[in-house]
C-alpha cells in the first residue's frame, strides 16, 4: 500500500475546501462586516460555543480571540444548559460554531441570547438551519467533502471552521490596533514572550557598560575590554558614541602597528584612533527578536543601545540566546 497516498487525498481536500472558502468571501462580505462589528463594538466578552468536533475548536479560536486582544472565553453548551447561562452578559457577543446548524445542544443558548437581546454570530454550514435563521451574522461556509473517505468524521469542515475563525481574529487584531507589545503583556512567557521583550528590560547598563573616553589611551580601553568582558567597548565624547572598538579592531590596530614601540602603540595613541565609526545602534524599545535579527544579518555580536545619542545599554548576542530569544 502507498502510504502517502490517503494523505496526500486528504491534504489536497482540505486545500480545495480551503480555496473554496477563499471564493466565497466575496458573497460573505454583509455577514464578515456585521460579525466583525458586532464583536469589535462590543463592551463584554465573546462568549464561543460549539459541541463535539466545533467545540474543540471553539476552545482553540476562544484562546486565539484572547491572545489578540478581543476578550473571549470558551461556554460548553451542556455546561450552559446547567447554569453557565447566568455567565453570558447582555454586552457580551456570543459566537456559535455548528456545521449542520442544528445542533441540539445549542438551543438553549441560542434561545437564550435571543430573549436578552444578547447578539449571536453563528459559523455554520447552513443558513436556513435553526442557528444560521436565530444569527444577527451567519458565517455560512461552503459546501465541501470531508477529507474522511466516507465522508463522515469532521474534518475539512473543522478545518474551514477553524480558518475563518483565525481569520476573524486576524481581522480584528488589525482592527484594533493591536501591536507587537500589546501581544507581548499577553504572552510572557516561553520564546515567544522572549522574543516580545524589549531591549531595555535586559540590556547590560549602569556601571556595567564598558565605555571609555575618545582620549582614553588604547591600553586603557584594552583594560576595560578585558574587565569587562563583552567583547566591545563604547568610545564617547561630551557622553554621546563617537564608535565602538572590538577585540578584532585591537588585533587588526597591532597588525597595522607592529613596527611602532608599544608605548607609542599603546599608551600614546587615543582610543579614538581605533574604534570604528557609524557602528550599529539599537533603540531602547525594540523587540528581542527583532534585535536577534539585526544583529544576525549585520554579522555582529553585540550593540549598543541609544537614546537622544547617549549609550544607556549594550546587547550581546550570547545575553539574547540566553534570555530564550531565539
């Protein structure tokens, strides 16, 4: 048996289905605009709901929706049937996931944002379906061939469920405003939330940034280099960086250098003379990842970090990948 075939029908089921989805969003624009209203004007939560297969990935879209800023939180409809009814709030908008629409165990939720006037989207696969007739916004996605081979088990309609819903989110995120460091208060931890951190919460400062005078004497600069031991040292002028020297501008200045006596190449030369000009400087606000990257494609191992030209902290590459930001 081919084993890679049954995958590879699947995946280019759910593919088609997929561009299926992506031709239908034209004739879904009145139901997106209104749905997208609904819960980006709302003032309570977005209360997710599905049962089975759709509330699985209620629970996921639920998380998604909270993560980007829109507040949410995943209602089993069994459990709302049993009292998690009182939780929904008449400002909350509900979003209800059923591929048939007719969901049994939807009802009492349905019924119930109806009689508090409490707006319903619904995510279905049928609009004349008791859910996509009770919405405010039907989401109706296409018609579409499960990727089981019998056509039974939820699979490319999960998946349809799922990529509209991220979309939603995505189009809300957008909506709002939400930024690189909003994400970042919601996610702390993990690499992610290390790479959403900002230079200036772990950035080398204060009596530990190996800076020097421009007139310091090379061996003086040489000194700090080593006692400090971040591979560069800042050269200033009136407290703004005039450049930086590196432990291969020292090997490259005494190659240059190595027929001069040493207290000439040493003590009577001014660090100014070595340092390299127009270094890479960093702003205190900007992401982890995004100074990862900069010092990656830059090919440098450390940079300092400015503000209003004055060196108030220094990054290392090694401080990075420790912190988890790569």
């Amino acid at each position: 048996m081919n084993t890679t075939a049954p995958i590879r029908t699947a995946i280019e089921t759910d593919l088609a289905a997929l561009v299926a989805l992506t031709e239908a969003l034209e004739g879904m624009e009145p139901a997106l605009g209104a749905a997208l209203d609904l819960i980006s004007e709302m003032s309570g939560r977005l209360i997710v709901t599905g049962l089975g297969k759709s509330g699985h990935i209620g629970a996921k879209l639920a998380a998604t929706f909270a993560s980007t800023g829109t507040p949410a939180y995943f209602l089993h409809p069994a459990e709302a049937s049993h009292g998690d009814l009182g939780m929904v709030q008449p400002d909350d908008v509900v979003l209800a996931l059923s591929w048939s629409g007719e969901t049994r165990e939807l009802s009492d939720v349905i019924g119930y944002a109806k009689r508090h006037a409490v707006k319903l989207v619904a995510i279905t696969g049928s609009a004349e379906s008791a859910l996509g007739r009770a919405a405010d916004a039907a989401l109706v996605l296409p018609k579409v061939r499960e990727a089981c081979p019998h056509n039974l088990a939820p699979t490319t309609s999960t998946l349809l469920q799922l990529a509209l819903g991220d979309a939603l989110a995505i189009a809300l995120l957008q909506k709002r405003g939400f930024t690189e460091e909003s994400f970042h208060s919601f996610h702390p931890g993990g690499s992610l939330g290390a790479a959403l951190k900002r230079v200036d919460e772990i950035m080398i400062e204060g009596d530990e940034l190996p800076l020097v005078l421009h007139d310091t004497p090379v061996m003086s600069a040489l000194s700090v280099l080593s006692a400090k031991g971040q591979g560069i040292v800042g050269v200033t002028d009136a407290g703004q960086l005039q450049g930086v020297i590196t432990d291969g501008d020292i090997r490259r200045y005494l190659e240059r250098n190595a027929s001069s006596t040493m207290k000439s190449a040493l003590y009577e030369t001014p660090a100014s003379a070595v340092m390299t000009k127009g270094s890479v400087v960093l702003k205190p606000s900007l992401l982890l990842g995004e100074t990862l990257r900069i010092l990656q494609t830059k090919r440098i191992s450390a940079a300092f970090v400015m503000d209003e030209g004055e060196p108030v902290g220094l990054i290392t590459m090694l401080r990075l990948l420790n912190r988890g930001a790569a």
